[in-house]
C-alpha cells in the first residue's frame, strides 16, 4: 500500500538520520534499535495494566459487579480496543501518514498547510482542520501533565498491598519520586536512557509471566476474545456498559506516543517490538488479571498486584516504580519535542531549548515547559489524592487528540497518499466508530476531573492561534509599511553612503521588503558595511534539511546579499554556523568582524486596525515581549548584536 508521506517534490532532499528503516540491515542493529524502543516509546501503554482493568469495575462513575459476564465482557472490549485502536489503526495505517519519517500530529499539521503563507492561502475548510490539529497538540500537554502523576501514583498505591502500614507514605513518596524526575530534566536521559530499553524489558516479561501464573488457574477466561462477549456486555448493562468505555480506554492511552516516535526509530522496530513483545504482555496480563477476578471477584481492588505471590509485591512495586518513571520521562520527552516542532513551526512563541547532548538530536530541555510540568503534575497528585480518581482525567485528552488524528489522516490520505475516497472513508469510518465512543464516554467524566485536560488545552490552543495570528499580521502591517527592497537598492546605489570594513547582517523576516530597522540605521548613521547581508529564516514544514540544501545566497548588488536559511521543525537554528557555509557562495563571512541588527519591534495595540481582537493584540504583545530573545534562540553572540527599536501598530 503506498505510503502517505509529504510531496518530496516540495522541499530540497533532506537527512534523516534518526529514522531507521533504510539503515536497518542487520539483525544486531535491529535489536538494538528495538531495545531503545522498548525503553522509550511503550512506557506509557506498558504502565497501562497497573490501573486501566481496576478502573473498570471500581470506577465511582460507573461501579459494576466483577461477574463472570462482566469481567469476559471488560476483557474482550480492552482485547479488540488493542487490535483495532493501536494494531490496526495505529501501527498498520496511522503509521503510513508521515512527514518523511517524523509522526505525530504536529508532523500532520505540517502537513495540511501550504508551503508558504503568504502564496496559497488556505481555505476555510483547511483552517477548520488546522485549528483541530492545533487542538490536539494543546489535549496533549494535558496528557503529560496526567501520565506522570497518574503512573508514579498508581504504583505507589501498590505500598497498600506490599506494605499496609505505609499507606500513609503514598502521597509523599509520589512527590518525592516526581520532584526527583522533573529536577533531573536538565541534565539530560543520555545516560539513564540506555537503562530504559532493558528495563522496560523486564517489565513486559513480568508482565507476561504474572498473566501466564492467572490464566492457568482459569484458562476459559480466553473464551474473552471472541467478541460476542462484549456485545453481550452492552446489551446486559445497558447506559452503564457504555460509561464503562471511559476506562477500558485506558489501555490503549499510549497509541499516540507509538505515532509521534516515530521518527526516533522507524516503522520496522516498533511494529516488530509492538506485535513480537508488547501487546502479548499486555494481553497475557489483562487476561491474568480476568482470571484472578473469575477466581476470586473480592480481588478488584487491586488485582494487578494480587496476581503476584506475597513475597514478591515488594519488588513488584519498586519494579512498576522505575517503569512509571520512564513512562513518564517518554511524555516529558515528548511535550519538549512538540513544543520544539510548535515553536519551529511558528505556532507559539520562541521558548528557551537546551540540548542535552552532544550526539543526540532529540535530547532537548526546555525549562519553562519542565517547571509548568513539574507544578502541575505535583498540584494534580495533591488535588486527587489517587489513581482512581486522576483516571476520570485521564481519557479525554487523549481521545480527543485520537479523534482529531483520524479525521487529519483521512485528509492527508487522499491529498497526499492519492487514497479513493472510498477506501480513506471506509477506514475513517472503522476507526470513527471507536474514537468517538470512547471521547463521548470520556467526556461524560467532565465534572469528576475532564475538565482539566480540556482548560489546558483551551488555554494553549488560545495562546497557539493567538501567535500565530499575531505573527501574520506583523508581517502584514511591516510589508505594508516596507518600500520593495530591489527598489530602495536601486536608488541607494544612485546616491551611495560611505562605505566601512566589515559584515552587517540584519535579521529579517521579510524576503521582498526593506527591512525596517536597516532603514533606521542608515537614516542615523550615514553609513553602511561594505558587505549588507539580508538574513531571513526559514522553516519549512519537514523534519529536516541536508546541509547541502542549508543556506541558499542571492547577490544584490555591490556588496549587499540576499541570504535564506533553511531549517526543518525537528532542528535548532545556529546562524553563525549557518552563515560560515556562505563561503563557498562567494560570500566570505568573517564572525569577529560581523555585526549583527536585531529589530526590536513595540507593538501597540490600536483598536482601529482591524484583523485581532484588542485582547488578541495585548496577549500577543504580551507573548512576544517574554519570549526567548533573538540571540539566544538563533545563537548569536550577544557581544555582536546591535537592537533597534521600531514601534509597529497591529
């Protein structure tokens, strides 16, 4: 079936040396590749089991009785949710819908906009679709917000079986073991990291075998796959079988990190670890689980944990500790991914990114984003005081962003892909069908906690669209204001300024316009370098650019360049690095003698210049004001910068 990757026709070629497929060739770099995988990209579906199978049946939003019916009933909507959510949709198709390589639903979002604003703008149909793909990124914050409080406490309860009379210690220790997790995100995972893959090892072998031990005491517990016991499910308990969807999804809340990983490791190593390893645990432990409750229903409290022997719970709950806690490094990881791709892509503003390694691309810190984490995942803890109670939570911002992806697919499929509509529909339908039911059975929990994934994702999608209207009508009312800058050039050269040694590079975002602050300069200064260089970058909606495709240098006259750098949303922009390639473009670039002009622009919000709200225009001035200065964020030596303040009415 053809893949539904981008248009290689749109953008230069492009490196992608985080993506696996086409280096794998061996068996040990297979493995190896699979292992990291293990370690990175199941922590969250893995850690599943401690709370997702409980929830169904003790759930104040929908106890049931944990009879025979119900628990095959239960077990057989979480068996198929695995094979048609995740197998299916996620691993077999989802997965086929790339951004050369990079997953996710900001790599989808890439995707549906045109290459360049300010040609092909999109209709309104587009916008309606990038406005939910924007939503979904904001669900996802929420989700990294839940993942960890929920995970770290759903194995500390397991301290009430192993230890009874530490149950007072679960509050503090979730904290204790949080704060820890969060304070050690800027040093970076390089090292830890490499103890992930054969840990989460570990985990899903125990997993199995807890399952094993559970299905040999009540193998008919297996009947559970047919799926006539979930239909029976329904039709028994009626309003409340379907309430119950809300936690059986619980099981499958990881199917979206599966996609945005992607580009970490390939399709081949995750479908190979997903299908070899992972879901047979899980399947094998749910089932355990089915059993233990078939043989004993008073076990429902906590069956994952009763499925073990007595001496054993101790190094269970040390064991489901340290998964949680890659669990909720793996989401950590990736809210700092997304917020690096939303910056890059222009949908929020520019946020301070540190790279914590040498060697790896995708080791990122980004200190705002690890301290919002930090307090809110801690003040959730506090506020819900259990697993049980984050679980009503939890399942909305992840459906949400599952429903959306399905819906941004389809686009891309038959845009991209050249899918029939027949087949694409076909598909969206299947996977519709499961989507909605399982947000509609979610968003019922909305006065029990779903309101909070849903505020913050309110809250960030406002502060997304906000920007980046912003930016668009900035550049609007500057290229408005601009003088065409082919012209102005034309009648500087007719009337030439004095002419001193040096480079003067001014940081631009307008490619046809003169630039505000080069005006500036030349009306009190009188003079100009006797190299001009015009430096505007440019993201492009691909992961990443080659190095040969980097820089492109256009001569505009003596001594003045035109020159466009290229970086992808997945990279971190370095001008000086990027302006010394502009040597081999016949422009030679001396760093001690380059000097760089910065614009700093004082928004005023006018309330009769349309386009914004006046709210808009103060929250976007207020944004722009407080976000990572130019130097930092494109690495220019602050001892090299000169700022010019320009005030622009928006």
């Amino acid at each position: 079936m053809q893949e539904l990757n981008s248009d290689t026709a749109a953008e230069p070629a492009e490196v992608s040396p985080g993506h696996a497929e086409a280096s794998v060739r061996d068996y040990k770099k297979l493995l190896a590749i699979s292992v990291a995988a293990t370690g990175i990209v199941f922590g969250d579906i893995g850690t599943s089991p401690l709370y997702a199978f409980r929830e169904c049946f003790l759930s104040e939003f929908h106890r049931i009785q944990p009879t025979v019916d119900n628990v095959l009933g239960v077990l057989s909507l979480i068996f198929w949710s695995l094979i048609v959510v995740i197998s299916i949709k996620y691993l077999i198709f989802i997965m086929r819908a790339d951004n050369r390589g990079e997953g996710g639903i900001l790599a989808l979002l890439a995707l549906l906009r045109p290459q360049q604003r300010e040609h092909a703008p999109p209709t309104k149909g587009r916008n309606v679709l990038i406005a939910l793909a924007l939503f979904g990124a904001a669900l996802l914050y929420g989700d990294s917000m839940i993942t960890p409080a929920i995970s770290v406490l759903s194995a500390m309860e397991g301290l009430r079986v192993a230890a009874p009379g530490m149950e007072r210690l679960v509050i503090p220790l979730t904290i204790l073991v949080l704060l820890l997790l969060f304070l050690s995100q800027r040093h970076g995972t390089a090292k830890i990291g490499a103890a992930f893959g054969p840990i989460m090892l570990v985990w899903f072998t125990i997993l199995a075998l807890l399952g094993i031990g559970g299905i040999m005491d009540r193998p008919e517990v297996l009947n559970a796959v047919n799926p006539q016991y979930g239909v029976q499910f329904f039709f028994h308990n009626g309003w409340i079988g379907f309430l119950v969807l809300g936690s059986v999804f619980l099981a499958v809340t990881g199917g979206e990190a599966l996609y945005a990983d992607m580009g970490h490791f390939g399709r081949l190593p995750i479908r190979l670890v997903w299908f070899v390893l992972v879901l047979p645990a899980l399947l094998l432990n749910y089932f355990g689980q089915g059993a233990l409750l078939l043989h004993n229903p008073a076990e429902a409290s906590e069956p994952f944990y009763h499925l073990a022997p007595d001496w054993a719970v101790q190094p269970l709950v040390a064991l489901a500790t340290m998964a949680t806690v890659i669990a909720s490094q793996a989401v950590i990881s990736g809210a700092f991914s997304l917020t690096r791709q939303a910056v890059q892509l222009g949908e929020c503003p520019r946020l301070r990114i540190e790279q914590t390694s040498s060697t790896e691309i995708g080791q990122i810190y980004v200190p705002m984003i690890n301290w919002l984490l930090m307090v809110t995942t801690i003040a959730l803890v506090v506020s819900f005081r259990s697993s049980s109670s984050l679980a009503a939570a939890y399942g909305i911002a992840v459906s949400g962003t599952m429903l959306i992806t399905s819906i941004v697919a389809y686009v891309v499929a038959r845009e991209r892909g050249g899918w029939s509509r027949f087949t694409a529909g076909l598909l969206l339908i299947v996977f519709l069908i499961a989507d909605i039911s399982f947000f509609v059975a979610n968003s019922l929990k909305f006065e029990e906690g779903g309101w909070f994934p849903l505020l913050v994702g309110a809250l960030l999608f406002t502060v997304m669209t906000t920007w980046n209207k912003g930016q668009e009508t900035l550049n609007k009312r500057l290229r408005l204001t601009g003088q065409p800058l082919g012209q102005f050039l034309k009648l500087l050269m007719g009337h030439p300024p004095v002419r001193v040694a040096g480079t003067a590079v001014f940081m631009t975002e307008q490619r046809t316009t003169t630039p505000p602050m080069f005006l500036h300069h030349l009306k009190h200064n009188q003079v100009l370098h006797e190299q001009v260089v015009f430096c505007t970058v440019v993201n492009r909606r691909v992961p990443r650019m080659s190095e040969s495709e980097r820089v492109r240098v256009r001569k505009l006259g003596p001594g003045f360049f035109r020159v466009n750098i290229f970086y992808g949303f997945m990279e971190d922009p370095d001008i000086p690095a990027a302006l010394a390639e502009c040597k081999r473009f016949g422009l030679p670039f001396e760093p001690m003698t380059c000097t760089y002009y910065i614009g700093r622009q004082t928004l005023i919000a006018s309330p009769k210049k349309g386009g914004m709200a006046v709210w808009a225009k103060k929250l976007f001035n207020l944004m722009q004001r407080n976000s990572t200065p130019t130097t930092s964020f494109f690495r220019i030596p602050p001892g090299s910068v000169i700022e010019i303040g320009i005030q622009v009415q928006i």
